[in-house]
C-alpha cells in the first residue's frame, strides 16, 4: 500500500471510532433507573458545559452531569488504560496471551489493598476507607511492577521472559498473602473482594479528574515508543540490529503501560479481559502495526467498557425483563467484560478462517 | 574497514568465550568465519551488532569506537540476518521488510515513496516480492529468510553480518540465498562477514576464512590456503577427505570415518567406559 493510503485508512479508522465512542457515551447516558431523552442529555450538557443556567425537572441534570457521565468518562479512561497497556506488554513480550496484569499489578494492588485498609483500620481511622483504597492499592501495583523490574535486572539488561518468571512469583506470593489476610479477616475482605472483582459504580468527578491525566500521559507515550514495539514484536536483538534503543525503550514502555494500568486498578479495581481481548480484535482489523494498534485498541477499548459497564449497571433491569420478576441482581462490570467478551471473541476467531 | 583489537569476551567470569581476537576487515570482503560449535563464532557476530556489550578490547567500523556509535546509526551500517526468525503477529512480508527503515526514519515518520522503492528493489532482487502482502508466519522457511535478507538490504548497510544463514534451509535455497549475497558483494561492495557451519559452502562463496577454535582465531586467509589437513584436524576429530570440485575448483571436504579394511566405523569420540 501507498503512503497516502496508509494515511486514508488508519485515519478513517480512527475517525470511526472517535464517532463511536462519542455516539456510545451520548446513548449510554440516556439509559438507567431512569431514561432520559437523547434531546436532554443534549441540552444538560450543553447548558453544563457553558454555564447557559437552564434548570431542568425530576434533577435530571444531577442524574445525567454527576451521576452518570463520571462513570461513563471513568470506563473510557479505564477502557483506554487497560487496552494499550494490554497491546503494550502483548507486543514486548511477543505472547499474544500477555495482558496488563502479566507481571503482577493485579496481585501487587489487591496485596496493597488488603494492606491499606488494614493500617487505616488500625491507625489512621480518620481517613475514610474510600479515599486509602485507591492510594493503597496504587502503591501496591506500582510497587510490584517496580520489585519485578528492579529483580530482573542483571548486569544493566532486563531480560523479558525473567521479568514474566519474577512477575509470576511475586504474583502468586502477594496473592497467597492476600488470601490469608482474607480468610482471617483482618482489614476489610469484602471491600478487597469487590475490589477484585472490579466495579465502575461509585465514581466521581474527583475520580476522573485524577487519573485523567496520568493515564493520558502515559497513553500518549506509549503512541510515541509504538514505532520501537513493531521492533520489539519481532524480536529484542532483531530491534537493537534495527536502531533501537532496546533497555531504554522498554524500560519507558513499562513504565507508561505499569503507570496506566495502576492508575485504572486504583479507582476500580481489576477488570479483566478487556486488555487481553481489544488488542487482540483490534489487530484483526487494523494489522499488527503498532502505530495504529495502540490508538485504535485505546478508542476501541473505551467504547467496550462503556458498553460493558452500562450492561452491568442496568441488569437488574434485564433481569426484570427477562424473568418477568423485579430482583436486584448485580452484576460486576468484570464480570460482564468476560461474560460478552468471550463470546465474542471466539466468533472472531472462527469466521477468521 | 573494521577493526578488531584484542577482544576478549565472557558471559561470566569463570571463562572467556573469545580469547584476544584481531581481526582488520577491509571493505568489500567477503569473510566467512567457520570453527566447531562453541568456538565463539556467533558471540563475535552478536558483539559486532551490538547485541553483546565489549568490555575488553577495541573495535572501530570505519575508524570510528564501535561502542560510541549511537544504535540506530550502527544499523545503518551494518545490518544483520539471524539464523532463524520466529514472527509471533500477522505481519506481512512487505511490513516487515519496511522496518528496515526504521533507523532512517523519524519517531513520527511514515515511510515514504523513496523507503517503499528501496524495500520494493530489495524484495524484487531477493525474489520475495511476489509474496509482499502475505502473511511472514505463512512462508516456508528459505521465504522467510528471503524476506529478511530483504530486510537486511533495505537497510542500506556497509556490512552484512550473518550467523549461518542458510543452515535451515535446503539446498536449492542454500545456493540461491548465498548467490544473491556474493553478487551484492560484488555489485554493490557490500562487505560481508558470515558465519558458516557448513565449511563447504564457506569455501565456495568467501575470499577469505577466519578459522576460529576455543574462542581464538587459529587461521586467517583464503579458503584454499587455509582448507588443508592440518587446519583441518584442528577443527574436527576425524579423519578427513580433501578435495577439489571438478568445475569450479574449491576446495571441499568429506568425513572419512569408515574404516575401509573392514567396514566398522571408527568412533569420532571416545566411548565412555563402562
């Protein structure tokens, strides 16, 4: 393909996609316990935006401004984080089954978690618990990304498939940790396990006003160092005989993806699959070429959870629906992600043949 | 011209892989470096594209201390066609030999008209070009290595270093593969440095062998001088055939390890005690 070709299509995916998502998020701000007509979701943005002072009835602005769109503007930021950093560690470890949390920023979180929580019980009970979960567990994933690197380091080189070795010890040694600490319940289990199993529920604009610049630094880097992970995808030495600067570019890359992803465990805990799946449909789409990967699988990523998350939130509702009986049921967005993820993944697989 | 002076390498401390190496490349040349398995011949190959840090000793391409030369300038001189390559994502042969740009081009940079003619004239003359838009994993073995070698010449490099490039491959493309690079040598003064494991084929295509043998060079010249018995019962434990190809008058060798009095086949290694 020609230049200018390239050019046409990776910008018409990506316009695509911008559509999408922005189409996704409208939509999904209508629906809920209450819906809201497209129109007004419209106008109360607009009105918020640029301080019209409209006032509107039933508090739908309070609904749609506070309640809804932080969470919907958290699944994107989480969405994004978790895809690039997920096409980021597939492309640098060259395993296709690599995703955020492959050298341990899922275990090292819930461990900094279960800690957390215990040492606010015990000392700083002036701190509400919501506020030292996410400090907590952020320190626990950065940390462990930290411990890994710092491990498999030997003579000023870090050799990838030591850190996916050191990445799986101290995996299973901060689970074994956290499991206990669980099973004799100290801290406060029930918040660690809803922590692991992820939620989007809960979020605030303080929320996305924290990590919407730390994950979109560390998203516009990995956009940067995409050219050297096409190097890296073909192998480490094959990039250093093609120029790169292969300690250097990976020790940035992993830590703009370990930044992003602990950034989104911190808030909402792990949601899993989605940075293992986007990558995976998005290079079915677009190809292997980082350059559009990353950015594609971000944008692509942020319209999946989305999805997901207005799924979960509304299930009662579907289950309402279905069984013809009024129930609460809850759903974690984890859950979702894998339960729709799934499947259709499978189907992209098969009718790729 | 590529220099090495007094290069001695370890990968720990209890043993030197290669042992006070000097060697003066001049360009143009087309130098194979043969020795048993072990001797040190890809460790030099890995040290020469950097992929192995020198400590000890000096080497200067082109008058120049090859450890001050920032990467992506090395590797547009020198580029290097590995043994095997294993391609993990569904890149396609046009895309990979693309990424020989990678060193002459900006971080935001797409390669443009000029890259593509040059990786085009590259596939063409390697004849992969055929098979631009199919999948790298898919090709057979002797067309993945086309494609790299592909690779290797968009590159545009001085210096083509190979570690036995063709041990994969059967003998159709063992010929076409090494043609190819003798002509570049040729044509384009491309300065190759390979290493062989066939000794042969080694024989065959350099002007020059490097002889190597427990991390030293132990014979330096062209292949006629150097493929004699004695060289020869350096590197391998057995007796040996020394011959001459009828028509184009290499030198070539076989084993000789029947014992022609009555059929038994000598033992090349000692046979342990029982």
């Amino acid at each position: 393909m020609p230049q200018a070709k390239v050019v046409l299509k990776w910008s018409t995916t990506l316009f695509v996609l911008v559509i999408a998502i922005v189409l996704s998020a409208i939509v999904c701000l209508t629906i809920g316990s209450v819906t809201i007509p497209a129109e007004v979701v419209f106008q109360i943005l607009i009105n918020r935006l640029f301080d019209q002072g409209m006032t509107f009835e039933h508090g739908y602005d309070v609904i749609v401004w506070d309640l809804r769109l932080p969470g919907i503007l958290m699944a994107i930021l989480v969405g994004v984080a978790l895809s690039t950093a997920g096409a980021t560690m597939q492309g640098l470890f060259r395993n296709p089954l690599a995703d955020p949390f492959v050298i341990g920023v899922s275990s090292g979180g819930a461990f900094g978690a279960i800690i957390g929580l215990i040492v606010q019980q015990r000392m700083l009970s002036s701190i509400p618990k919501e506020h030292v979960l996410p400090i907590a567990s952020f320190i626990g994933a950065i940390g462990t990304i930290f411990l890994v690197y710092l491990l498999s380091k030997k003579g000023g080189k870090v050799s990838v498939t030591t850190m996916l070795l050191v990445g799986i010890a101290l995996s299973s040694f901060f689970s074994a940790v956290t499991m206990f600490l669980t099973y004799i319940q100290v801290g406060d289990p029930r918040s660690v396990l809803f922590w692991m199993m992820g939620a989007l529920d809960n979020i605030r604009w303080y929320n996305v006003q924290i990590s919407f610049p730390l994950i979109l630094v560390g998203v516009v880097i990995l956009i940067i160092y995409s050219r050297d992970l096409n190097a890296f995808s073909v192998g480490e030495n094959t990039a250093k005989q093609l120029g790169v600067n292969v300690e250097r570019s990976k020790m940035i890359l992993l830590s703009a993806a370990a930044l992003v992803t602990a950034v989104a465990v911190a808030f909402t805990g792990i949601i899993g699959f989605v940075g293992l799946i986007i990558p995976h449909v998005m290079r079915k789409i677009v190809g292997p070429d980082h350059r559009i990967l990353i950015p594609s699988s971000a944008l692509f990523g942020g319209i999946f959870l989305i999805w997901a998350n207005t799924l979960s939130l509304n299930f009662s509702d579907i289950y309402e629906a279905l069984s013809g009986e009024p129930r609460l049921v809850i759903l974690p967005v984890g859950v979702v992600t894998a339960l729709f993820g799934a499947p259709f993944f499978l189907y992209l697989l098969m009718v790729r043949k | 011209m590529l220099k090495i002076k007094d290069l001695t390498f370890s990968y720990d401390k209890s043993q030197d892989v290669l042992k006070n190496v000097n060697i003066k490349i001049k360009k143009g040349e087309f130098v194979g470096i043969v020795g048993p398995n072990g001797c040190g011949k890809t460790t030099l190959v890995n040290i020469l594209s950097r992929v192995l840090e020198q400590k000890k000793g000096n080497i200067r391409l082109n008058g120049e201390d090859l450890n001050t030369i920032p990467q992506n300038e090395i590797a547009k001189l020198i580029a290097v066609v590995p043994q095997e390559s294993m391609f993990e994502f569904e890149f396609t042969a046009m895309e990979i030999v693309l990424m020989g740009r990678l060193p002459y081009l900006a971080r935001f940079q797409l390669e443009g008209k000029r890259d593509r003619k040059i990786a085009e004239r590259a596939m063409k003359k390697t004849q992969c070009w055929q098979f631009r838009d199919k999948y790298i994993k898919n090709l057979s073995g002797g067309e993945k290595q086309r494609v790299i070698v592909a690779r290797a010449l968009t590159q545009e490099p001085e210096y083509l270093l190979l570690d036995e490039p063709t041990s994969h491959l059967d003998m159709n493309f063992q010929y076409e593969i090494l043609d190819l690079i003798a002509e570049l040598n040729k044509t384009k003064g491309v300065t190759i440095i390979s290493v062989f494991h066939d000794i042969n084929l080694a024989s065959k295509y350099c002007t020059r062998l490097l002889l190597m043998k427990d991390g030293r060079i132990i014979a330096d010249g062209p292949p006629k001088t150097i493929i004699n018995r004695k060289n020869m019962s350096k590197i391998y434990e057995f007796n040996i055939i020394l011959k001459r190809h009828p028509k184009e008058g290499y030198k070539y060798i076989l084993p000789d390890i029947v014992n022609t009095t009555n059929n038994q086949i000598i033992p090349i290694l000692p046979t342990i005690s029982q």
